[in-house]
C-alpha cells in the first residue's frame, strides 16, 4: 500500500468514529431521561455503559461526561 492509500483509510475510520461517537451519546441521552438501563437491570448509566455495552470505566466515564454537557 502507499501513503495516499493508508492515510485515507485512517482518516476515513477517523470520521466514521466521530460518527458513531456522536450517535452514542445521544443514545445514552435517551437510555438516561427514559430509565432504559434500569429495565435492563443496571442500577446506573455508568454500570449499564460498563456491564451491558462493555465500555472500560474511563471510557463510560467519558462518553457520559460528554452526554451530560
């Protein structure tokens, strides 16, 4: 592969992660103001990010953070 090729592959994966960031966020917004983790059985946001949607700590702190901005 050459570097046009490999930088544009990086840089497309780079827009569809903020994509898919931005998507989240406003599903955590919904999963927060309708109680969604709860009827899945987490007792929080923060545990239904790390239990069901299987974020690390830091990174379900992040991504609620930003949700709550």
């Amino acid at each position: 592969m050459n570097f046009d090729i490999i930088h544009a592959r990086a840089s497309t994966a780079a827009k569809n992660l903020k994509a898919c960031e931005i998507e989240l966020i406003l599903a955590l917004e919904d999963v927060e103001r309708f109680k969604v983790y709860r009827k899945c059985g987490a007792t929080s946001l923060f545990k239904y990010a790390i239990c069901l949607l299987g974020f690390s700590e830091s990174r379900a702190y992040d991504f609620i953070v930003a949700m709550r901005k």
